[in-house]
C-alpha cells in the first residue's frame, strides 16, 4: 500500500499513533490528520498498567518509554475522610515478576513524543497537523474525509480516534456522552512545592463521599502530578476561579487535612466534566471504524483508557493486514477481538466508581471489605486486564 491510497487515521493522540505504527510495521502506508495546529498532548501525568508494555514490545519502543516514564513504589487507595489506607498494590519486583512488565506513571507529553517521534522516522506514515475533520463520505471503493479549511483527503478507509466526543461516532451510532455529574480538575507542580504530607513515591487515590483526589510523581521525581475530581451541579459549566474554589471548599471541607493541602495547590484553570460512553457492540460501518475513547470510553477508575486505545491500535493493525483489503472482515475481526475486553473495562469503571465516591453505610461496608484484600488477592483481581489482551490474528 502506498500514500496514493492510504489508511486516514483522524486524530494525533495516543491511540491514532499507535495504530499509525501497528500499520507501518506491516508496510501499510497511513496518513493521520490531527485538528489542533500541531501535533502534542495537553500536558498533565497518565498511569499505565503492564498490559500496555505487550504492545510497546511489539512496536520495538519498549526501550523509549522505560527512559521516561517512573515505576512508583505502590498503589494505594486511602480513606479521605480519616485518612486509612484502605489498599495496597506493590508495585516492585513481586509485581513484576506476576505480570511481566512495570506498573508505570509518565507525563502524557513525555509518551507521546516517543510515539511522535516514531511516527516521523517512519516513511510510511504522513503526519498532517491543522487537519480539523468536519465530515466524511463512504465511497464504496474508498474514503474521504474534508476538514474545515476546505481540503479533502481520500484514502482506502477512516479509523476514527477523535475521542469521547467524536464526530464519527455521532455519524455512525448517533448517540451521546454520558456525564456522571462530576468535574475533574488537574494539576503539576514541582515536587520542591508540596508541603502536604502525603506520599511522594506512590499513585495514591483518596476516595471519599462525592469526591477523590490521585496524586504520584513525575519525571523522576522533579514533579508532583494531581488530580482532583468532585461531583457538582455546575459540573457541564464553565467556570470562574473563585466559584470554583468555593465549591472545592465546601466539597472537602470535611476531607482529611492532606487532602485539603493538595486542593490549596490546585491550578483552576484546566476543569473538565467528567463522562463515558455506554458499551456498544458494533464500531464500524463501511470503510469507517472507531477506535478507543470514540469506540468505547471509560470512566477514569481503572486508568485504563488510554491503555485500551493503545492495545486497539495494534489489535486493528493486525487485523488490517491480515484482512488484506477486506476492511470489512478487518473491523469485525477486530471489533470481535475487542469488544468484551473494553466493555469490561467500562462496567467495572462504574462499579469503582461508586466504590470511589460512597458514604454512609456504603463507605463502613466498602472498608471492612477490602480489609482483607492482600497482595495475592488484588494480583489476582487484576490479572484479566494486566496480563494482556489477545491480537486480532493477522492471518498471514
């Protein structure tokens, strides 16, 4: 397959890059087409399980991510109200050694670069920033997508990657973003600056009733990564500074001193509400198929939507080029390799969602329950997703 006719990827994060590999490793040409005026990634932390390192290790990166990414001791999860930890997850060499690869905590921009910069030293792959997709047409033979400068771009399918609010998505199922009624705010400062006293070589996750906070590490310990996540009633508004800080005041107001700490540091200017997409089992019409957010977005409790936009790209990879031009057969095989494992995700997303958020009753039984999780136990919990996910047989 040459650039005359090759696969459109539209959108330039992590998912469009790692199938824009996935496809070039078996000598298909793709072209990606990113809205925003250059390639990036909004800038805050990301947290990978092991499952990610099957596909770093197929596309050869494993090497390049190691270098910027940081192993944390543990993942925790602690009571926001008392401060109790709840649960711990080592994350060391017992880890290592059940599932074969690290648990990982990276600046977004730091892994995001490493994909870019393979992007760029590969010649079967056409980056193509400024390229707002708008609109699409099915042309039986072939594809064509039109941006909002007026340009058109034909290949011989789409693989829609354009997120939770997807374009492609709204075209080809029609339905909508799921809000849960909670705003999510983020934030990096130097690690010099945390005078909070809270762990500084741990993810830790502080669930409390309507709200928690996960903070870890960055770059090695130079930065210190938060995120801070509320329910709210303005949760779909914009809003100004000082209404949000009242709200923040009033939401943790009871929260454990460490907590309020961390929300004193909070930078209000990245706010975001907060949503998923329900399951679906069809993703593809045609010559279009979705992949990650646009196919199956998750809430944030597992860490995980990321990570299943990357094992997608290299699932739909294989599935591409084991189809041989069969885009049909493609995206079915891939949808049929994918589509339980993502639907998971979504439906334990929610279920810890609660778990997170609970109060009452609800918090005294989640807190004798998971007094007795243990190490074994949570390995064990977890190995459906850490363990990998099979690839859509090439075929060939």
């Amino acid at each position: 397959m040459t650039h005359s006719n090759p696969i459109l990827i539209v959108g330039g994060g992590l998912g469009g890059l790692t199938t824009a590999l996935a496809l070039a490793q078996r000598g298909r040409a793709s072209r990606v087409l990113e809205g925003a005026v250059e390639f990036g990634a909004i800038g805050y932390g990301i947290q990978f399980g092991p499952n990610v390192f099957h596909v770093f290790a197929r596309l050869g990166l494993m090497d390049q991510v190691l270098a910027v990414a940081d192993s944390p001791v543990a993942v925790l999860m602690r009571d926001a109200l008392d401060g109790k930890e709840l649960v711990r997850i080592p994350t060391g060499d017992s880890f290592r050694a059940r599932f074969r690869y690290p648990y990982i905590i990276v600046h977004r921009i730091d892994l995001h670069n490493v994909l870019l910069d393979a992007c760029r030293q590969n010649p079967a792959i056409e980056l193509v920033a400024d390229a707002m997709a708008i609109g699409f047409e099915d042309r039986g033979d072939g594809v064509a997508v039109t941006t909002a400068d007026g340009r058109t771009f034909s290949g011989a399918a789409v693989v829609a990657a354009d997120g939770i609010r997807s374009l492609f998505r709204q075209r080809l199922i029609g339905d909508g973003e799921r809000a849960v009624g909670y705003a999510a705010l983020r934030t990096i400062v130097p690690m010099a600056e945390v005078k909070a006293d809270v762990s500084r070589d741990s993810v830790v996750l502080w669930g409390g009733p309507g709200c928690h906070i996960v903070h870890y590490p960055l770059r090695h310990g130079s930065e210190f990564n938060i995120v801070a996540v509320f329910r709210t009633s303005t949760y779909a508004e914009k809003s100004d500074a000082a209404s949000c800080r009242a709200e923040l005041e009033e939401t943790y107001g009871h929260a454990h001193p460490a907590m309020r700490a961390l929300i004193a540091m909070m930078d209000l200017r990245w706010r975001r509400s907060v949503g998923d997409r329900d399951p679906v089992r069809h993703w593809h019409k045609g010559r279009v198929a979705l992949l990650g957010d646009a196919a199956h977005a998750p809430l944030q409790s597992l860490a995980q939507g990321a990570g299943m936009a990357i094992e997608d790209g290299l699932c739909l990879g294989e599935a591409i080029h084991g189809a041989d031009g069969d885009y049909h057969a493609a995206f079915k095989r891939f949808e049929a390799a994918r589509l339980v494992r993502t639907a998971r995700v979504q439906l334990e997303s929610r279920a810890l969602w609660h778990l997170y958020h609970c109060d009452g009753i609800d918090r005294e039984v989640r807190n004798a329950t998971v007094a007795g999780w243990d190490e074994a136990h949570m390995y064990d919990c977890l190995s459906w997703l850490y363990d990998g996910a099979p690839v859509a047989s090439a075929g060939r």
